[in-house]
C-alpha cells in the first residue's frame, strides 16, 4: 500500500516540486516551451480565437460552440455564464480536445496555450499537456472518480506519471494535496476508496487531483452543482484560496451569477453557442449591454433584493442549435427586438463606455442603438 | 433604418412537426440501424419459411430419392445435382427440404419455449417486483435455486426420465425440448421483470398516479406493464438464440429431436459422420444456424437501443 | 353532502402534522432484519392554514421532501399524525384515502420522472379526471384543453408525449395534472430546481399565478432560499429530520434565530459582485451527518459555528433543544437563539445600504 509514507500530516502549505523529468522528447520540448515566465512578452496564458465546434448528428449538425472569442489570463479567474446546451462545457472541452470524436469535432479557430496552439498539437502531445498544466474539475465527483483505486493512488498516479517522482514522493505529494483541499488527517485517508468521501469531499479530492501537477490553468465544470449549498461555499472558498495562492488561472463554468459574482474577475456569458457579453465582473452585472444578460438577473429572486411582485422572466427557451439562426440568436425572445434584429448577425463589439473589456452583442446596444 | 416589430414572439417549432408516439419513435430508430434491419428481413424470411416450410420444400423430409442415391453409388448427392439443390444425406433425403423442416422446427422452438418463459417469469417477476418484502424474498430465493441448478443436467435429466412416456414421444421429442428448455429459462426473466417493476414502482409517474387516487390495480397495467414491456421485447428476441441454440445442442447430443425429423442440431450430428467426404451435410446446417442465430441477435439488439427510454427522443 | 371530498368549512389549518415520523428501515443481513433506521423525519409539527404559503428549505437528506409526501399520506408514517381539514389520515379507508386524494396533489422536481413516457399528454391530465369520475367524453376533453390553456400550453399539444418537450414544459404539464382535480392543497416538491435559469421563473410566476386565480394553498420545498422566501408567506427550515426554525418569512429572512439559518443563508452566492465582496460568510465546517445517526443533544452542534463561538457550551452536546418561540410569530430550536438572533451572520443587504455592525 502506497497510503502510508509516513506523510506529515500536517504541512500547512506543501511547496509543490516543478517538473523535474517527462517521458517523451515531445513532451520534454513541451514542458520546456510552456511555463516559462521570462517568455511571456505581454501574451495571456489562455487565448481563444473563433473556436467553433460542431457535432455532427442523424439529424443534422448541431453548432454547439460557434466562433467563441475570450482571453484568460496568468492566475485569472473567468467565468464562462450560461444555461444548459449553451456551450459553455462544449467550449472547456473543446480547449482541452476532449470533445468526444465521433460525433463532435472542432471544425476552426485557435486555442492558443501559453503561446502555443494546442488544436495543432498531436493526441500524444495533448496528452502530455493534460493534466501536467490543464487541471479539470468535473460536475459529479463520483463518476469523475475510479470507484476501485485508492484516493491515495488517483492523486499520485497523476503526480507520478506526468512529474516523474518515485512511487514514496508521489505517496508523499498526494498527502500533501490531501491536506492542502482541507482533508482531515490526510495520511490516513489515502487508503481510502471514493465510496467512503462524502460529496463534498470527494469534490475535494478531485481538485487535489487537478492540482497535483501545479497545473497553470484549472478547468472547473459546474464543480459544485450536485452539491448542497454550505458545501458549495465551502469549495467556493477552497477554489478561490487556491487559485490565489497557486496563482492557477481558473476557468469557471456555470448556470449561478451568483458564484460567478463572487469567484470571478471578468465573466463571458454565453447563449446559444455564441458569447453574447464579456466584461469585468462589476460591468456585467451592474451594466449589463445584452438584453439576455440583464433578463437572467432579472429572472430570479434574490436574496438581497426585498420580495415582491412578478419576476421578469424570459418568455420562450433556447432554440434548437441545428441550422440556428444567423441573426441574433436570442431576438426571438427579446423584448427589446426590432426587425434588423432577424436580419443580421450582431457582432461582439466593444462597449468602452460601460467599461474595459467590455464587449457585448446586440444592435439594441451599438452606438447609437436604442436600448438605453 | 429599424422598424419596430411586435413583442417577442416564439416561433414553435414543435407545433410544426408530426406527433412521435413512442413506438414510432423507437421504430424511427430501429429503422437507422442497419444490422438490426437486416436481421428483422431474415427474421421475417426465416419466420416465412418455417410456415411455408412443406409447402416450399421440393421434397417431403422423410422420402428417400433412392433412384438418385443409386445412380451415385450409394453416396450422399453433392449440391447442385439435378432435383436437389443443396444435395442429399446418406439415405437420399433432400437436404434443403430437410432444412426448411429444420427452420419449423427452430422457429417453433423459439416461440413456444418464449411463451412458457414469458408464462412463468413475468407473473413471478411482477408479483415479486410489486409485493415486495416477504413475496419478494420467497420468489426471488426459489428463482435463485432454479438459476443454480445446472441447466443442461436438468435437461438431460429431464429427457432420459421422460424419454419413454407419452410427453417425451408427443411431437417427436420436441414437447419435452421445449418444457426442459422453457423451464430453465425463466428465470432471467423473472428477474428482468422484478427489476422493471422494482423501479417504476418507485418512479415519480407512479407516485403521481398514487397522489392522484389511481387504484394499484390500474397502476400495474396503466403504468407499469407498457413501461416494462420494451426490456421484455428485447428480453424475448434475444433469448430466442439461445433457445434454438439449446434445441441444436440437445439434438446434437441425441436426445432431441428424433428421426426422421430434422432439426438443425440434429442434422449437423448426422452430417459429422460424412464430413470429411460430404462437408456440404454439416456446412449448410450450420450455416443456417449461424445465420438465425445472428439475425436475431442484431435485431434483438436493435430493439434494445431503439427502445432505450433514455435516448428517446434522440438520433 | 360527501363529508370526504368536501371541505367541512372549519377555522382550523388545512393541513396539519403533529410530530409526524417517518423512518425508513435499514435492512442488512441474508434475512434482510432490520438494522437500524433512517429518521428522515423525526418529529415535526407543522400547521398550514387555508390560503397560505409555507415554505420548506434545508439540505439534502434534512427530509423536507419526505415531510411533505408524508403529509398528503404518499409516504407512511411511522409515528406522529397528519391530518387533512381536521381528518387524520390513518383513520381513513383506503377508498377513502383514494377519494381525498383530490383534495391534495403533488408537483414534482423531475419533469422527466413524473411524465409516463407511454401516455400522451392529454391521456396524462386527463388521468385525474377519469379516475375521481369528474367528467367523461366531450366535456373530459374540453376539460383537459382548458387545464392545458391554464398552465400555458397550447392544447393541440394533448396528442404529444412528453419526451417532446422541453424541462419547463413538461413542468407545466404536471403542474395541469396537479390542477385536474381542483385541489385545495398542493405540495410542490422542488418544483423548479430542475428547470434552466430563464425557464424557473415562468414556472415560478404560473405557480403564484395559479395559487392567486384558484385560491390554492401550497407547502412550497425548495433548496433556494431566494426562491422560498419569493413565494413563502412563512418559512419552515429542517435539519436532520427536525425543524429547526418556523416563521413568518419576513422575519425569518431579516432576523433568523437559528445557526442553521444564518449558516443557509450566508452560504447562498448572490448576483451582486459588491455584496459579494463584501459579505462575511460563515462556512459550515463537514457535511451533513447521516440521519441514520444523529448527533446526541443538539443535531446541529456538529457543524455549528455559535456552539464555537461560545465556547462549546456543553447542553448543546447533553440536551435536544425544543422548538420555542423566539419572537413575534418566529420559532427556533436553539438553546442560544438569541445570541443568534444578535449576531449578523447570514443576512445579506443590498449593496447600496451601509454595512451595519450589530454586536
């Protein structure tokens, strides 16, 4: 058993040892290329340029991330907003080539990592840089989770494989880990299998597991969506302690403003497979420039709002993402729609007055528009 | 430039298009996969041929073409010989003729041990399933000493203790295949069912029905039957191999169907004896085998994606 | 006049459980005994008047759910009663029981769940119809289109089954089952915590809609604090198979007695990045415990931040604390509801009102 290495049980903050060996030439060619923060020259760690993914179905292609545009950068937090079938998790996947293939495939754009495209890089080479300087940490913890292997070896099979260290350092780093995601008396429970975690935890665990390369980005999925709402505070926190501390960029996927409010620095909202705003945080959710965003905080009761009254909802659902429309997507639910709305597609154009970065597409909301 | 249009108006697509009942949903499916349509065409061929069989064959199965076997020296015909397509046995019988009757046979085979299975394991299943708790357990342990007892032993057992009695002469031995055969084989499907109903007792639409006041009555047969019904489909087409696969073995071993009837089991044991002259005795039956057996695998298999609740709707 | 289906007119609650229990065995073993059990729900009184709105938060396993099935008798109790207009349940026949059952109806989480996927869906709101004899052949079908109308759905959609629509329609279409027999009593069971962000609303709005037009009374679960309060006229919160607090929803927002609370509360993001900023959280330490075995004395003691705060006071460990009011119209289960009651742990202000330190 590789659970009992005589791990101290209670290293406050484990430093986390670089990558000191890889297996391959490609990968030792990689990991030498990525990382390195004399070579940055003012690049983002993240940038990703006109992705489209598509999947291709019995009953016709579905555009299920079209022309996705956004930049992330070294130890930022951005939320990717948006309600089921938007495209939010086809995008993370999309980043990471995990896009199931048949029948999905990523049919243009870039995803420009730390310098390099990773849509031209080999499966091998993908591999390689998974899971070494991509994190993922997925909705449910326990399918996402071998129910047969110890946490204690999922934690440091990662570790072992993609930074070389022996099977006792390994042991050692997972408990760390452990620690580090806030596990009680970690050294004895690398022994254990997920079955014995609670929800909760075994989130932790999986971020333990994402972090245990010292990855750069952490892809985080609607991490805390099968959670009860104090354990999602609870990983809340962790995450945001972490990336803080780590300085790992972290991209947050999720249908909740509200922990997109609270996690993240700037925020793209997305609808159907398009992005419709981007922005700081404090711009989307105090000057929303897309009629989509400001009826989805409109949409719900709020905790610091007094009750009362309707909520204002949007009327209709999402459209159906095979041959969509090329206009504004969400026109035929606006309230706010005129007729260049069905006719041509708006741009992600910028919105400086509303503040830096911040983009939004809709005509309603162009200079000289007639949404105020 | 812009001009005012009314307040949103959703366009609904779905008023558009046809209604898709289930079954025709799970057709539309089962229509897309092309193994599973061409194990349904020779399903239904084979279903066809085990009907017309006598009417098709050129040859009564049991008449000997002696003249022919004569004028070849005593030895079986090979295929393509004048008024015998696929050739003769050793005694001059005509070899298509006695696989159509072997098709009968296969086929009846199929459908009659099904039915005693379907007898057997879906009312124990259901019963079960619905009462729970002692019921459940009682049913569920006596399955569990069928399912331990070695299938084949009890067969055999069954046709050496009956060989001689009228159950074991009645159809030329075949009652007694299909008894042995069904008999053994419902315990897969009693657990099937129980499992079925074990679940949507305790789907929500179930417990929507009991809210409403519906009687338990007309909560099985409203409720939980035409929902468990698709497993049972596919539960069905898929034992149907190995119930013509379980009459070719017991025939194979002799102790199922008796001369001078012909099942393909039978015929593929009587074919070993010429095979190294006359290979064409064991290749044809064993090719129709074959051939039945994986048609309703691919269908059965077909029906079991077609009918999968959980890509409704879906493909 | 059928003293079953028929209101008797009473002042009293509609609905009422008196230290209702439900506890479901945990069988183990080859003979299947019993080897404990679940208490998911150990105890609760709860009154509903006519009229009113109740809502019920917690999280998961502090058997909210069960509570409200128990309720309307779709589970069994094991101890305690719950009564229907004044009549307990257990005493009722089965015929009875079936016959009340139009008196109280059910709206579930899981609109792909709660549809049969083999009836269409005017077979599927039609079913209440047929089985309580209310109407029968035209006047059945005209009823059924006019339920469809009322929930928001075209009625030419009757000849559909429910795996064409979307989550909120489905929804909806429960919602109509629910409706076909004009209950006065409807739980609604999570109703929309399955449904996508721009689809909860409408089925929020339909609801308080519904309950306004038809005069219905509902016992509102829910696990979104926001959304219970929007709907709630008073606010129950569970923990572990107890209430913990019961109030009028005002109050229990603005002042919440209990640790459990002002821990729920103070745990729910909100849409705001200044308040969130802002805010002080108390992050619950664990998870909840398994309701097969409690913690003794306080259940909340394990997890509670006040028990720390005030130095692990030991009657928190010794002695179960009994519901008792904590103010006008607000009870809570806390032997330090009122240190509670002073702290500002939990309740969130809009962004714009100034902080305020109440110590």
């Amino acid at each position: 058993m590789s659970g009992d290495g005589g791990a101290p049980a209670t290293a406050a903050e484990p430093r986390l040892p670089e990558a000191a060996h890889i297996s391959t030439p490609e990968g030792r060619r990689l990991v030498a290329q990525i990382g390195d923060e004399a070579d940055r020259h003012g690049r983002k760690l993240l940038e990703v340029r006109n992705l489209s993914t598509q999947f291709f179905t019995p009953d016709g292609v579905v555009h299920a991330v079209d022309e996705v545009d956004f930049d992330l950068d070294y130890g930022e937090t951005l939320g990717l907003v948006g309600e089921s079938g938007c495209g939010k998790s086809v995008t993370a996947l999309s980043i990471a080539r995990l896009v199931a293939e048949p029948p999905g495939r990523i049919v243009g754009g870039e995803v420009v990592f730390d310098g390099i495209d990773l849509l031209r890089l080999s499966s091998e080479e993908m591999r390689l840089l998974r899971g070494r300087r991509i994190g993922f940490v997925f909705q449910d913890p326990m399918s996402s989770l071998n129910p047969t292997m110890t946490v204690g070896r999922q934690i440091s099979e990662s570790a072992a494989a993609h930074l070389g260290l022996s099977r006792p350092a390994a042991s050692t780093r997972a408990a760390d880990l452990l620690s580090m995601v806030g596990i009680p008396r970690p050294a004895d429970r690398l022994g254990d299998y997920p079955h014995q975690f609670s929800g909760g935890m075994r989130q932790r665990v999986m971020i333990a597991i994402a972090l245990a390369c010292d990855p750069m980005l952490l892809i985080a999925d609607e991490p805390t969506t099968a959670l009860d709402v104090t354990v999602q505070a609870q990983i809340m926190e962790l995450l945001r302690s972490l990336s803080e501390r780590l300085r790992t960029a972290v991209l947050l996927i999720t249908h909740d403003l509200g922990i997109a409010a609270g996690m993240c620095q700037r925020v793209c909202v997305m609808y159907a497979g398009r992005i419709v705003e981007r922005g700081l945080v404090d711009d989307i959710f105090g000057r929303p420039r897309m009629p989509y965003t400001r009826a989805l905080l409109d949409s719900r009761p709020r905790l610091d709002v007094e009750p009362g009254g309707r909520l204002r909802t949007i009327e209709g659902f999402p459209p159906d993402l095979v041959d969509p429309r090329p206009a504004c997507r969400f026109a035929p639910r606006c309230a706010h729609r005129r007729a260049v709305c069905d006719e041509a597609k708006p741009d992600l154009t910028p919105r400086p007055a509303d503040g830096e970065g911040h983009a939004a597409r809709c005509w309603g909301t162009e200079a000289g528009g007639w949404i105020p | 430039m812009t001009t005012q249009v009314p307040a949103p108006a959703v366009v609904d697509v779905l008023a558009a298009r046809p209604v898709v009942t289930p079954r025709r949903d799970a057709l539309r499916r089962l229509r897309r996969n092309r193994l599973a349509v061409v194990g349904a065409i020779v399903v239904v061929v084979l279903l066809a041929m085990a009907v017309l069989g006598p009417a098709l064959a050129p040859w009564h199965y049991r008449v000997q073409d002696l003249e022919a076997l004569r004028a070849n020296g005593n030895r079986p015909l090979p295929p393509l010989s004048p008024d015998h397509l696929l050739g003769t046995d050793q005694l001059g019988r005509d070899l298509f003729s006695r696989l159509l009757d072997g098709a009968q046979i296969s086929v009846t085979v199929a459908v009659v041990v099904q039915v005693v299975v379907l007898l057997i394991g879906v009312p124990v299943g259901a019963a079960a399933g619905w009462f729970g708790g002692r019921t459940d357990n009682l049913l569920m342990r006596f399955t569990d000493v069928v399912y331990a007892f070695p299938d084949l032993l009890f067969i055999i057992l069954l046709g050496v203790a009956f060989r001689e009695t009228a159950i074991g002469e009645a159809m030329n031995g075949l009652l007694l295949i299909f008894l042995a055969i069904g008999l053994t084989g419902w315990v897969t499907m009693a657990r099937l069912v129980r499992g079925q109903v074990l679940s949507l007792k305790e789907s929500e639409f179930v417990e929507a029905a009991r809210a409403i006041g519906v009687s338990d009555f007309r909560i099985v047969v409203r409720h939980i039957l035409p929902n468990a019904i698709g497993p049972v489909i596919v539960a069905v087409t898929l034992g149907i191999p190995s119930a013509i696969l379980a009459e070719a073995t017991l025939s194979f071993i002799g102790i199922g169907v008796q001369s001078p009837r012909a099942s393909w089991g039978s015929l593929i044991d009587d074919g070993t004896r010429w095979m190294q002259s006359e290979p064409h005795l064991v290749v044809f039956p064993a090719l129709a085998l074959a051939i039945a057996l994986m048609s309703f695998t691919f269908l059965g298999d077909g029906l079991r994606d077609a009918l999968d609740p959980k890509l409704r709707g879906r493909q | 006049m059928d003293p079953v289906t028929h209101p008797a007119g009473a002042a009293g609650p509609l609905v009422e459980a008196d230290g209702l229990m439900v506890h479901f065995p945990i069988l183990g073993g080859i003979l299947q005994r019993r080897r404990g059990s679940v208490r998911a729900v150990d105890g609760v009184s709860l009154s509903i008047q006519r009229g009113e709105t109740v809502g019920l938060v917690g999280e998961s396993g502090c058997g909210k759910s069960t509570l409200g099935r128990a309720m309307i008798k779709l589970r069994e109790p094991t101890g305690g009663s719950a009564r229907f207009d004044g009549r307990d349940l257990a005493r009722l026949s089965a015929r009875e029981l079936r016959r009340l059952r139009r008196r109280m109806q059910i709206i579930f989480q899981d609109p792909y769940g709660s549809l049969d996927p083999r009836m269409s869906v005017g077979d599927i709101v039609a079913e209440p119809i047929q089985t309580h004899r209310l109407a029968s052949g035209r006047a059945k079908h005209e009823r059924v289109r006019e339920l469809l109308r009322l929930v928001g759905l075209d009625p030419v959609f009757a000849a559909r089954y429910p795996h064409e629509f979307s989550g909120g329609q489905r929804q909806r279409i429960g919602v109509a089952r629910a409706l076909a027999v004009e209950p006065e009593f409807i739980v609604c069971d999570e109703p929309i915590s399955a449904l996508d962000v721009s689809i909860q609303g409408q089925v929020l709005n339909l609801l308080i809609d519904l309950r306004r037009e038809l005069g219905l009374t509902y016992l509102f679960i829910a696990h979104d604090l926001a959304v219970v309060r929007h709907v709630s006229d008073r606010v129950g919160v569970m923990y572990l198979g107890r209430l913990v607090e019961i109030g009028a929803s005002r109050r229990v927002y603005a002042l919440p007695a209990h640790p459990d609370t002002r821990a729920l509360l103070s745990a729910v993001p909100v849409a705001d990045p200044a308040v969130e900023r802002r805010r002080r959280r108390v992050i619950l330490a664990g998870d909840v415990p398994s309701p097969a075995n409690p913690p003794p004395g306080c259940r909340f003691h394990t997890r509670c931040w006040l028990y720390e705060r005030l130095g692990r006071p030991e009657n928190c460990r010794t002695v179960e604390p009994e519901l008792r009011p904590v103010g006008a119209d607000q009870r809570a289960a806390c032997h330090y509801a009122e240190a509670a009651l002073t702290s500002d742990v939990g309740v969130v202000r809009p962004a714009d009102a100034a902080p305020r330190d109440a110590h």
